[in-house]
C-alpha cells in the first residue's frame, strides 16, 4: 500500500518506519525542513531506542522516503495519516492550528480516493468536523473516508508498543475503510474496537485520563504512607494483584509530565466544559499532579533549610527514561521553583539537551553532584540507580538524597550516611 504520514514526530516517524517496514512505500512529510534534510541524511533528530535501525533500514531499501512538499505526497499515496501536533493553547484548550492546516493542503490536493486518518490526539467531534470542512471545500464524498486510529504508544517503547499494541481503535462513519486499515496492519496481532469517530476520540482522551488518575492517586496514597510511616510500594504491590486495579501505573513519585497527559487531561477538561459538564475528579487529579512539585520542595526543605544559596544537583531532566523529551518535565517545574527560592542549581540528563538560564550543566553526574547540599532524583534513569553512592557522598557536601523516583537501593546509600526521602518511602 502507499501511505503518507503527515508529521514525522514520535509518533509519525515510528508509524512510518514501522509501516514501510512492513513492506508498504511510505512517505513522511513535515513543514520542519530542517528536520526532514536531517532524516533524508539518516540523523533521526528524536531519541527513540530502535527507531534509528528501522529508519536506516527502510530509507536504504526504498520503502521510506521524507520530503517537505506535502501535496505530492497527498496526490501521489492512497493513504493519509494525519500525525501532527496537538498541544495545549493557554486556555488548556488543544490548538488544533496544524490539524486545519493539514485538512485545507488535504482539500487543496485531493484528487482520486483517500483514507484519511487521524492519528493526531484531537478532542471528540474533530475527525467530524474535519469530514465536514472537507465537504464544505466541494470535496466529492466519494474521494474520502476520515477514520479515527488514536496512538497509544509510549515514549521509549514506541516500537513495541506499536508493533504489540494491546488494541486498534478505529472510528468510522461507514464501513468500507476498516478493510484498509486491516491490511495495512496486516502483521499486527490485536483486537480491533471499532467504533464512532467521536467514540475513538474518547476512547484516546479517556485512556490517558485514567491513566493520570492512577497515578494521581497512588500520588495522594502516598502522603499517607508518608504520614504513617508505611511503603507505598508495598501498598501498590498490595493493591495491583487485583486484577481489578492492575499493577501498572502505580508508581509514587514527583507527578506525571510529558507531552501527552498533562495536555490530554486539559483537552478533556475542555471539552466537558464546553458542554457544561462537571469534571470534579478531573481537577483533583491535575491538582495532585501540581502538588507533588512542593511535595519534593517541602522535603527538600525538611532537611537541608531554606533553600536560599543552597546547592541543590538535580539528576534528570526528562519526563521519564529512555526518551529526549523534555515536554512538560516534572523535573523542569521543580527546577524552576528551586531558582525561585535562590536554590544554585546543577543538572545533568543523560540525553537531554538542558537549557535552563542560570543552571549549571556538567557533562556527566558527579560533576553535578560537586559541592551539592542535596541531589533530587528526578527521572529515573538506569545510571543512577546504579551510580557509585561513596564517590558521590565524597564529592557532595551535604548528604541528603530525594528520590523523586523511588528507584535507589536505600540499603546502599542509608549505611553510607545519606539521609533518604522517597515519595511514601523513607
Ligand atoms: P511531535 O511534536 O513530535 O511531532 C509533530 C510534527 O508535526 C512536528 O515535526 C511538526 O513539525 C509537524 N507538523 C506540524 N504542522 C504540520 C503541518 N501543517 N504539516 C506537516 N507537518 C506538520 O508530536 P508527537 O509527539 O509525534 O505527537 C503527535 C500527535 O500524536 C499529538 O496529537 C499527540 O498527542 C499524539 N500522541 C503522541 C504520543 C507520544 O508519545 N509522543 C503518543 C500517542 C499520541
Ligand atoms: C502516555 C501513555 O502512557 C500512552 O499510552 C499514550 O499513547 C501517550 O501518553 C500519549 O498519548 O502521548 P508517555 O507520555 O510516553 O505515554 O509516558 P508514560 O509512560 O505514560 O508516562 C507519563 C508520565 O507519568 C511520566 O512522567 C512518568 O514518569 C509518569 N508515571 C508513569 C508515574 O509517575 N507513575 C507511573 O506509575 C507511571
């Protein structure tokens, strides 16, 4: 099959290496031509682990192609995927700028039969409009289809989790293009769930509102723990064998961030509103979410004072492990609230580019660390829960660890003299 996928981000670049890996002739477009000329030199400007392999493999055997000129690439393939962005304007409401634009170059271009799908997380009754509009631009009905296939992978296992995906939604109006999704994922083995295209909109917004719920939740479970002095992670345990609640998820720590929950939970806040419908387990979950950041601050101060000219080293900077992405970073709010109460800053990431006015930013972790009253463990990745915890105690000058993650071996730093605060775990 020939498929263009509109936006080569995480999620366009993944469908569209993995596709052409499947045998199809795909061809991802995007208005950022520096990305493109980047991609067409095989330098895939995300950190994906696996994506770079797939990438290389599918550009050298022709199946894969990137260019910026986005109506050849409408005219020239039977499939459209719309993978663009979708963040939050300043009123929580989704911008749904590049969705418009993508759907007027589709009306402009279109000139024999298309399956168009959205892949883009859009509020419910998008996909709609965008077959309206189409219709209001004179486009024939019989030259489309608008299907609804929400994305559910997650960063840092995007290929897994599009290859072994747990279901396809598919919203349709009428029948006839869930035959094509069929065969384009032919080697993909999972239920499908179709349904309306408003229905698969909310299938996407609801899938990562829960998922901000159960965290939000064993975030508040949490501060009791805290408070009873009890492991929350023996309470997580305790709680996840019920099949009913599920082990995932439930991991306490400094909040959820990322490009996609913090936003998708305000589209649906939006959205309620605007139909005046009331969201008030919405709000407490977002709440909860906003408060771990002082939660980690308190801490922080329980030990170490007033935070003013303190050195405080903050290990991780993105929203979690195994990813680039900085997008709505926990680690970035507490940061900036660090800065904010004359904290002196030090951060290291091991893959994030870190750009953060006055932070200073050594190259790797025990530099950080130098001279630090304390070090707050923002993400947990793999090198910290395995750094050399004597080598930092003597760089660091104080000796206060917040494991804003609850990934450390407490048995190891505890008898080396640091003082351990986890989120409902001390
Ligand atoms: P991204 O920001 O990484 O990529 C979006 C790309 O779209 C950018 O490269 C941008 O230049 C391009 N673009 C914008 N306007 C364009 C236009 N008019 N024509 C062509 N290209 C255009 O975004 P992402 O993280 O891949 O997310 C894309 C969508 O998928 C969002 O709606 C997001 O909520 C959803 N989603 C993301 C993930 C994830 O893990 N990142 C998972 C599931 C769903
Ligand atoms: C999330 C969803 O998990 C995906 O299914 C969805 O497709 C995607 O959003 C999206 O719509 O973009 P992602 O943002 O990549 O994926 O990351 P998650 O693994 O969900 O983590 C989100 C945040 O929650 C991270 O900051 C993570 O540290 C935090 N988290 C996660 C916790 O604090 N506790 C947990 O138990 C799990």
């Amino acid at each position: 099959m020939t498929v263009c996928i509109i936006g080569a981000g995480y999620v366009g670049l993944t469908t569209g290496a993995i596709l052409a890996n499947f045998g199809h002739k795909v061809c991802c477009v995007d208005i950022n031509k520096e990305k493109i000329d980047s991609l067409n030199q095989g330098m895939i400007p995300i950190y994906e682990p696996g994506l770079e392999e797939i990438v290389d493999k599918t550009l050298n055997n022709g199946c894969l192609s990137f260019s910026t000129n986005i109506k050849k690439a409408i005219i020239d393939n039977e499939i459209i995927f719309i993978a663009v962005g979708t963040p939050s304007n300043h009123d929580g409401s989704p911008n749904l700028s590049y969705i418009h634009q993508v759907t007027e170059t589709i009306a402009e271009s279109i000139n024999e039969y298309k399956t168009i799908i959205v892949k883009s997380t859009v509020p419910p009754g998008t996909s709609e409009d965008i077959h309206q509009f189409l219709l209001k631009q004179n486009v024939d009905p019989l030259l489309f289809d608008v299907v609804s296939n929400p994305e559910f992978l997650k960063e840092g296992t995007a290929i897994y989790d599009t290859l072994h995906p747990d279901k396809i939604v598919l919203g349709i109006k009428q029948p006839k293009p869930v035959q094509t999704l069929q065969t384009l994922y032919k080697n993909i083995q999972a239920p499908y769930i179709i349904t309306s295209l408003t229905g698969a909109e909310m299938i996407k917004y609801a899938s990562n509102a829960f998922l901000a719920t159960k965290i939000s939740f064993i975030n508040e479970i949490a501060r009791i723990c805290d408070a009873y002095d009890v492991e929350v992670e023996d309470v997580a345990l305790g709680i996840g064998t019920d099949p009913r609640i599920g082990p995932y998820f439930l991991k306490a720590g400094i909040g959820y961030g990322g490009s996609c929950l913090p936003k998708d939970l305000r589209g649906l806040h939006y959205a309620a509103k605007k139909k005046e419908v009331p969201t008030s387990l919405l709000t407490s979950v977002q709440k909860i979410n906003d408060e771990q950041i002082d939660i980690v601050l308190q801490k922080t101060r329980s030990y170490i004072g007033d935070l003013k000219n303190k050195h405080v080293a903050v290990w991780g900077i993105t929203f979690k492990p195994n990813t680039d992405d900085v997008r709505e970073s926990p680690s970035l709010k507490i940061i900036k609230q660090l800065q904010k109460e004359g904290a002196i800053i030090r951060a290291y990431d091991p893959m994030a580019a870190i750009d953060i006015e006055d932070v200073i930013t050594p190259d790797d972790k025990y530099t950080a660390v130098k001279g630090a009253d304390a070090v707050i463990i923002a993400t947990e990745w793999d090198e910290f829960k395995h750094a050399d915890w004597s080598k930092v105690k003597k760089i660091m000058n104080g000796n206060v660890i917040i494991d804003g993650r609850n990934c450390i071996d407490r048995r190891t730093v505890k008898p080396l003299g640091f003082y351990y605060l986890g989120v409902g775990r001390s």
